[in-house]
C-alpha cells in the first residue's frame, strides 16, 4: 500500500505564474550574479534552485510551509540581479513576491500575537498613513536625540525588552521633514522643460528630508517645475516584499490617483527600490482590468531621478569637489530598472570628482528592505564583503541612490572605523551646484570681450 | 536502488565534510537534481568538500557503502551529465574554487576543479596570458565541469578545446586512490595518457580535483565582424571558402534566421532580423594591420559568396555586445517554446552545407522548428528542437527528429557530440556512431577503473533494455 502525503500548495489568488517558472532552462547563468549563491555556494540557496522549489510547490512535490522553502523564499533578498541578466527572460521577481504571500497567508496565525500585532501596525499603520509615520518619526527623533536612548541603552531596557537589533536599525531622523506641501516650485533658471512629480517617499521623507530638498532643488535648477502633492503615500514596496499584496494594491492606487490628479508630466523618484515598484504597478493588478491600464500607464511615466536627470540634461554650472567617488549601485536600480550608465555619466559631470569603480559594486549590500530584519546574518555577510570591496578602493565618498543602501554601507563603514562619505548622488550634485563659483575660463572669457 | 542514506553514513560524511556541507533536506535533494536539460532526479544527499582529501575520503566511503557518486561542479551541462540517477550521492565541488597558481614560465595555471571559467580567463588576462577554451556557459561552469564533458566553445576553431589544454590533473579514482598525472611540461610521452581518458569520461571514472592548464599569450588584437546571408547555403559555402583560404579565424559563428529572432528578443544586438543566417567572425593576432587586413578578406570572401551585408564591429564594446549576444543564443531560445532539445552534432568542414540543409529537411517533415546555430568554423552545429515536453504527440515527433539528425551527422563522418557530451541525452544512440567494438573497449575500461560501477552510473553507456532517455520522468 502507498502512503500518499498531501502537500501545501498554492492557492488563488497571487500564484506564481506557471508561463513565468516554466521559462527557466537552468542554463545556471543567474548562479555567479547571485549575492547569497556566491556567499553559500550552495545552488538552494540561489534563483535556480529557488525556482525549482517554487516549481516543485506548485506540482505538489514540495510543501509551502516546509521549512527550507520558507528559509529560501525569505534568505533571498529579491535583488533581481538574476533577472538582468536571464537569457530566457524569467521575471523571477514575479515568482518570488507572490510565492511570499502565499507563505505569509499560511502561516499568519502561526506568528507570535506580539510580532502579528508590530507587522500589523507597521505596515497597515504608519506605512498607510504619512502623516502617522511623521508622528511617529518624530517620537524616534526625539528619542534618538534626547537622552531617552542613552538611558535606554545604559539601563538594559533595550535588552530587557528584545529590542536592541530593531532600534539598532531604526535610521536617525532628519533634523526637519520633507513635508509634501502641495505648492509648485518653478524652475530657477530658463523655461520649465517639464513639470515633475516629486516621489517624497515614506522613510525618505523622515530620515533623509536632506536628499528630498536636494533633490528638489538639482531639478528646479535643471530647468523643471516641481510639485510634491500631499495625497501621495509610500509606494508599496515594504507591503509587497513582505508579501502583503492587498496592502501594496490600495498605497498603489493612492499614489496612482494622486499622479493623475497633479496633471504633472512624469513622475520622479529618488529611492531605486519605490521607483521599481512604481514602475511594476502594473503587474499588481494583473487580474484587474479596470485598473491595470491606469496602473500601467502611471507605471509608463515614472523615472529614477537619476535616469531622468540624464535624460532631461543637466546644468553645466557645476562647482569642484574634490576626491574619489565610488558608485554602490543598487539593486532596484541597476537590476529591476537596469539603469546603470546613468548614475555613472552624473556623477563623472562633477569636476574634481574622480569615478573609482569598486569589485562588485553592483553586487547587494544585505540591506534589502527588512532584509536585516529578517536574515541579519546574510545581511551582515554581504555588509562586509561590499565595505571590503569599498575599502579597496579607498575613496572619500561612497554615491548610491537608495535609502537601503546608505543606511547599510554607512553603517557598515561605522563598523569598521572608517571615515567614508555616503552620498546620494543627487546630495552630490546639490552641493557641487551650491559650489560653484564662475570659473576662471568663464571670467577671462568676459575680461576679453570687455577689453574687446 | 536506495532512496535516502543511513544516519550512521549522514553521520560520516558530516565529519569528512562538516555537518553544513551535507545536505540531505528535501528542498536542497530538488535542488541538487537537474542540470541544463530537462532531466531531473534526486539525489540521496549532497557533499560539498573542500578539499581533495575530503573527496577522497567520501569515495573511500561510497565505495565500503556501494553508494552511487556523481560529481557535480555548477550543473551547467547540457547532455543530462551531473543528473543522479539511481539514488546517487552529488559530489558538488564549488567550494574548490581556488585558483592555486598562475606560472608565466612555464605558462601553466593549476586550479581547483570549482574554479569558474570567467574567473580563470580574467586572472590569467590580467597577466597577458590567455586561457582559449569559451564554452557559451563560461561565465557559469566551472572547470572541473568542463574537463569532464570536454567542453568547446568558439575559439576552438583556432585554439582547440579543453582537453587540448589539460596538461596535468588530480583524479580521485573511485576507491579514493588519488592519482596525480602530468606536470607544468608541455610535452608527455610517458605511458598512456590518463589526462585524454578523463577529458570527457564525465565523472563515471572518478572525480577531478585539480587541473593544471596550458595557457598562451593573450594575443593583442581582437577583431570581429559579421555577415548576412539571404540564403543560409550562401553562409555554408562562405565558411568552407574562408577556412580553404588559408585563414584561421579565431571563430566561425552560425545563427540562423529564428536564432537571430530569439537573440534580439533577448537583448538587441544589431543582428539583421530577416536575414536567413548570419556569421559572426572573430579574427586575433599581435599585428593590428594583420588582423584587420584577414577580416576585410574574410569580408571580401563572403559578398563573393552572397552576403547581403558585411559589416565589422566599430567598438570593443559593440563586439562584447555581439559575443555576449551568441553566447545567451541556447538558454534565449527557451522564449518560443516551454523546451528544447539541444543537439550537438560534430560533422567534418566539408559537409558543413549539407549538415544543414539535411536539419532543415528533418524540420520540415516532421513539422518541428529547429533553429540551427553553431561554431560553423570547426563543423559543429547546435539544432535545437523546440517543444512542449507536456505535448506527447509532439514529443513522438521530437524522438524521431533527433535519432534522424544523429543518423545524418554519423552518416557524414561526422559525430553525436562536438562537445556537451553524451551524459543521459544521446546515451542510447552512441554505438550508432563508435560501434560495437570501440564501445566495449570503453566498457572494459570502465569495468576496470570502477569495478562496483559507483561513479555516475547511467551515463554514457545504453541501458540494457534499450530504453529510451526521452522516457525518463
């Protein structure tokens, strides 16, 4: 007699597409780009063997709730750097979200009441509600700057209550918030070459205002207008990385409906992990036709502002900063957006500034969302192969794009006691913008035609 | 047959190992079962060691255990090699990856069997030293993998293909018997030469664990080029005058007109889509005035013969672009159809023409689309068979085609495998090409280096009853 195990599978809706894992022929290309494969070397541990044990869930050989599926599904960063580089073209991203909410919806009841309430409130509350995220953000900061965390530190409390890792990850606040104040900022210099939708960003917009005002001050001073709508919220990337579709649905269709009200004509972003999300609205409502079309055509008109900025030309009147440079690219820009050539040619503008390329460099850092949550010791693995991989080079600033990123290799380099700058690249161009004095060229120049 | 290992020998090998080099959970048993082809088994458990005598004592092992062993470096193979069959254990050596020495003396670079092919070439180019075998996988397979099926590429048509590069290698033999053969020489005339036997034994002879390698100086100048044909015949005809020129192109490259399509599907690399073949060549040399008077002949040979356009690579980056383009050609193909069957099929130059004229007829009659694309310059072609392996009506069709393409290729002079290897994939067709008495000789061999028949059991030789691979599950 056979004994037959009836296996978890999948369950409508958010299943991993068949047409999408059926196109990997395990040619193994995606292996070497794999930031855990080449930690482990262990071909589980990378897109080929997570997308045959998504395979094998699906084909009823493998349980969802197994436990080395879940490792797997979780222990993968969902960096993409094997979608940019497959030949057969599997959007593997498409497999791994949706197979992350299959495990989420089984096994919610499992977690701890505690840690169900935190996620509950984290990502329904403040990530829904900007201007709650803002109260919250401010309660941190006066935490962080007061003497509450040293007392908090120095008395145990932290340890007492198994926080410590989690405030250990909370990013400082900005001193002031980037708050979407809704006004339309005109250009500073020419006639507007396009009007564009400033993306302000959930965790942007508290712990790194400095890179939104940045941000908007390179643009308008690049020829645009900028608007920043108050009705806009998160992006969604947190919800759907976690496997909260529904959620990542309703902050989609906010941001959609804010864009479409703000009559802007592109919609610009400075963190590669919201502009890839934004980008990929529309496969979130796959199975909704009334909305897919808007979703795609939102999803049509966003760019990086890196891209953008590239795009558009920037202004010449750049002033010197000194030093070596090196770019950290990430993931969500250089793999999901495959926008690579861009950052570089910005960041190569800036006189004085000297491009290094570190080993690597589009290799993930660890950071990945709640990544360091989640997996902290292959987070802390890839932190000190990529500061190593900075080291190396020893520059003066490290550029990124990200808000994941900063906050991973600034830390990472905290660790290991060097004095390194990370910079967004937009931080970079805001100040040689600030920097720059007529040059001598330009001031001989208007001499001669004087003396003429 | 068993189907998982007794605690005592899991217990065993994670002290010859490390308890996190064995794997033995189910989805690590998924994982570890496949290679590029469609086949798929599982393993009783996977070994990763790190060194040769951590190899040798999971052989000693298997071998007082009678567990079957198959060696596995990146599982990139593309004839069904690395595949467990019969409750194998994999032998997985990508943490042998060290490269261990780079001689610019002797021009020799000895590696660990892990080492991946990309890393090997970009170590010993950083030192003006050149390592020319290029399997379209080079960026993904690792050495040890290579040796064993005896792995091609485009250069070979110039350079010749791993085997020819092989001068010494560590073997562990099935028993655990380690046997080093060869040196830093470049000449060895000493007795049989054990380095030719394993170049291609894929794994069923024992495991490779280090391989010292020929290297040649990088040469200085690279150029590629490339030409469309509106009739692939006119391309044929083209590589079989370039080659009677007295040229030797560094690589002959094919792509026919569906090959072109999925390519610039893929990611656009200029390719002429509507063409019905293209050629891509690449010429080298130390002599700039050289190399770029070899590829205007080359050019001036192929519109003599049809070529509708012929065009040479402005940039060292639009000639990557090309290069990067033809290698993803095998995995790009997989956009039209949920599988494909890929041949290897080696025939002499000369036959080259009719090698793929004889493809094409094969497609037509049995209503398959069968892209061809291939190292054209050394006869070796790569049809494709696409399918849908769920569609058996379909699939009756593609056993049928493939035993034809094999029947055209021997009746040629030509060979069932340039260099994939025959592995799980051609096995039941080999005696078609060596015959009864070379295949006992193999036999014999086989018999006598591994008397239990542990080392990857299933491969190469036909099964008994005459079963087909297409009926594995």
């Amino acid at each position: 007699m056979e004994f037959v195990e009836t296996k978890l599978g999948f369950q409508e809706p958010d299943v991993p597409p068949e047409s999408v894992f059926n196109q990997c022929v395990r040619c193994g290309l995606c292996l070497p780009t794999c930031p855990t494969y080449v930690e482990t070397l262990v071909e589980t541990s990378g897109p080929r063997g997570r997308i045959a044990l998504i395979k094998a869930v699906s084909e009823g050989r493998l349980d969802l709730t197994s436990p080395g599926f879940m490792h797997q599904m979780s222990e993968c960063l969902d960096c993409r750097a094997c979608e940019a580089v497959c030949p057969s073209g599997v959007a593997y991203g498409r497999l791994l979200e949706p197979a992350r909410t299959q495990i989420e919806r089984a096994t919610a009841e499992r977690r701890p009441l505690f840690a169900r309430l935190v996620r509950g409130f984290a990502l329904g509350m403040l990530f829904s509600n900007m201007a709650l995220m803002r109260f919250a953000a401010a309660l941190l900061r006066f935490y962080q700057r007061s003497g509450l965390r040293r007392f908090a530190h120095e008395s145990g409390l932290l340890r007492g209550l198994n926080l410590e890792s989690l405030e250990a990850l909370a990013p400082a606040m900005s001193r002031r918030f980037f708050v979407p104040s809704g006004e339309l900022r005109r250009t500073t210099h020419g006639v507007s070459k396009a009007t564009a939708f400033m993306h302000a960003g959930c965790v942007m917009h508290v712990a790194f205002a400095e890179v939104d005002e940045a941000t908007v001050r390179v643009l308008t001073r690049c020829g645009c207008d900028v608007v920043t709508p108050r009705d806009q919220g998160c992006c969604g990337a947190i919800a759907v990385h976690a496997g909260e579709m529904e959620l990542g649905r309703k902050l989609a269709k906010r941001n959609i409906e804010s864009f479409e009200r703000s009559g802007a004509d592109v919609y610009v972003v400075n963190a590669a992990g919201c502009g890839s999300t934004l980008k990929e609205y529309g496969h979130l409502f796959e199975a909704d036709t009334a909305w897919s079309e808007r979703a795609s055509a939102f999803s049509a008109k966003v760019r990086d502002v890196t891209e953008f900025l590239d795009a558009i030309g920037i202004a010449p009147e750049l002033g010197r900063i000194d030093g070596v440079v090196t770019y950290q690219e990430p993931c969500h820009l250089a793999h999901a957006q495959r926008i690579t050539a861009a950052p570089r040619r910005l960041l190569a503008s800036i006189p004085g500034l000297i491009l290094r390329e570190m080993d690597e460099s589009s290799l993930c850092c660890g950071s990945a969302g709640i990544y360091n949550v989640t997996q902290p010791e292959m987070a802390g693995r890839l932190q000190e192969r990529k500061v190593a991989n900075i080291v190396a080079v020893d520059p003066a600033f490290v550029a990124t794009a990200n808000p994941g990123c900063a906050l991973q290799v600034a830390a990472g380099i905290r660790k290991a006691g060097r004095a390194i700058e990370v910079k967004h690249i937009v931080e970079l161009l805001d100040e040689a913008y600030a920097a720059y004095k007529p040059t001598s060229r330009a001031s001989s120049a208007r001499a001669a035609s004087t003396l003429a | 047959m068993i189907v998982s290992l007794a605690p005592r020998v899991v217990g065993e090998l994670r002290e010859i190992a490390g308890a996190p080099h064995v794997l033995t959970a189910v989805e690590d048993l998924i994982a570890y079962g496949y290679d590029a082809t469609w086949y798929e088994a599982r393993p009783v458990a996977v070994v990763l060691p790190a060194t040769t005598a951590e190899v040798a004592a999971v052989h000693r092992l298997a071998t007082r255990e009678r567990i079957a062993l198959v060696p596995r470096a990146m599982g990139s193979g593309l004839s069904g090699g690395s595949v467990p069959l019969e409750g194998s254990l994999i032998l997985a050596v990508p943490r042998m990856n060290r490269i261990l020495e780079i001689d610019e003396v002797n021009r020799v670079a000895i590696v660990q069997s892990g080492v991946i092919n990309a890393a090997l070439q970009d170590a010993v180019e950083s030192r003006g030293l050149f390592y020319p075998p290029d399997p379209s996988s080079l960026r993904q397979s690792a050495i040890g993998g290579n040796v064993a099926e005896n792995a091609g590429g485009a250069r070979c048509l110039k350079y010749g293909v791993t085997a020819d590069y092989v001068v010494a290698l560590e073997i562990v033999l099935p028993d655990g018997t380690i046997v080093r053969t060869g040196g830093k020489m470049l000449k060895n005339a000493t007795g049989y030469d054990l380095r030719a036997l394993y170049a291609g034994a894929e794994g069923t002879l024992g495991t490779i664990t280090e391989i010292t390698l020929r290297l040649l100086p990088k040469p200085r100048f690279t150029r590629t080029a490339l030409a469309a044909f509106a009739r692939i015949d006119d391309a044929t005809a083209t590589v079989r005058a370039v080659m009677a020129s007295g040229l030797l192109p560094a690589s002959i490259e094919l792509m026919d007109r569906l090959t072109i399509r999925c390519v610039e599907e893929n990611a656009p690399a200029g390719l002429p889509l509507g063409s019905d073949a293209v050629l891509l060549f690449a010429v080298d040399g130390n002599y700039e005035a050289i190399v770029d008077e070899e590829l205007a002949t080359i050019a001036e040979i192929a519109s003599a013969h049809g070529a509708t356009e012929t065009r040479v690579a402005a940039s060292a980056a639009e000639s990557a672009r090309l290069w990067e383009a033809r290698r993803a050609v095998s995995p790009a193909l997989a956009r039209r159809t949920p599988n494909k069957l890929g041949e290897d099929v080696c025939v002499p130059l000369s036959e080259i023409g009719e090698m793929v004229r004889r493809i094409r007829e094969i497609a037509q009659r049995y209503d398959l689309q069968i892209p061809v694309f291939g190292h054209a310059g050394d006869g070796n072609l790569h049809p494709n068979i696409l399918c849908d392996r769920r569609n058996r009506e379909e699939m009756v069709r593609v056993r049928a085609a493939a035993r034809e393409i094999f029947e055209a290729a021997v009746a040629l002079g030509g060979t069932l495998s340039g260099e994939h290897g025959i592995g799980l994939l051609k096995k039941q067709f080999i005696e078609l090409d060596v015959g009864s008495a070379a295949l006992g000789l193999m036999r014999r061999i086989k018999d006598a280096v591994d008397p239990l028949g542990i080392m990857n059991p299933g491969k190469i030789f036909p099964d008994p009853g005459g079963a087909d691979a297409f009926d594995l599950p």
